[in-house]
C-alpha cells in the first residue's frame, strides 16, 4: 500500500511538472526531499504495462549548455524511441537524479531535456545527462 501511495503521489507531482509549471530548480535539502520524484518527467496518461528505452546522450554541457534533443536523438536513433514517448527520465552521467544537482533544468515530452549554462548559480556550468524514455510496449 505504501508504494502504491508513492507511485499516486509521483505522478500527482510529475503530471505538474509536465504541465509546464516552469523550470525545475532545487534549492535546498528539504526541497531536494520533496522534489526528489521529479526526475522523472511524465504525460499524465501513463498507464498500464510499458517499456524504458535506453539511455541517450548526444550532447555535451560547453558552449550553451547541455540538450538532450528528442529530434536530435530520433535523428541518431531512430528505431529506438517511440513516436509518443509517455515519460522520460533524466540523471547526469554520474547518476544523481535531475532534481538532486541543483540546477535549473527544463523538460518536454515533446522536445526532450535541456540545461541552459547561463541560468546555473554563478561558476556552475551544467552538469552531462542523458535521458531514457518511457513507451508502450513494443513501440521501441
């Protein structure tokens, strides 16, 4: 019961975050704690059974920032991401979570993931992540 109260509540705050209630940025450790789901950006139509893709990078953080492009890596890739990609999920490639670096970050289902250099705190730059997608079955 208790997982089944987690997954209402993620996705109660990811459909939020999908909506476009703007960037995600993390402030401090209690707003890390309650941001911490947010990895894990969503279309509030998920359900049932579904596959992850594999995790995607094709982008760098020099010049501007770091863009994890759905165009760019259906570009690359295009067998392996779903015409509707249901949710996605983002983390450096050191593994901590988006809602875990403290940066500002932005997400789209329909655009892909980005951070933007000149919106970091100042000396920041952002860190490298790659992203993976959620997709029916067999969609991949």
């Amino acid at each position: 019961m208790l997982e089944l109260n987690k997954v209402v509540l993620l996705l109660s705050v990811l459909a939020s975050a999908a909506l476009g209630q703007g960037p995600l940025r993390t402030r401090s450790k209690s707003d890390r704690s309650r941001r911490a789901a947010l990895n894990t950006f969503t279309d509030s139509q998920t359900t049932g059974v579904t596959e992850w893709t594999s995790w995607f990078n094709i982008d760098h953080p020099g010049g501007n920032g770091d863009y994890e492009r759905l165009e760019a890596i259906r570009f690359y890739y295009r067998e392996r991401v779903c015409a509707r990609p249901m949710a996605m999920e983002a983390r450096t490639t050191d593994w901590v979570a988006a809602a875990d670096t403290g940066e500002v970050v932005h997400s789209s289902l329909e655009k892909g993931f980005w951070c933007i250099n000149r919106e970091q705190p100042t000396g920041r730059i952002c860190s490298n992540y790659h992203v993976r997608f959620q997709c029916p079955p067999g969609s991949s």
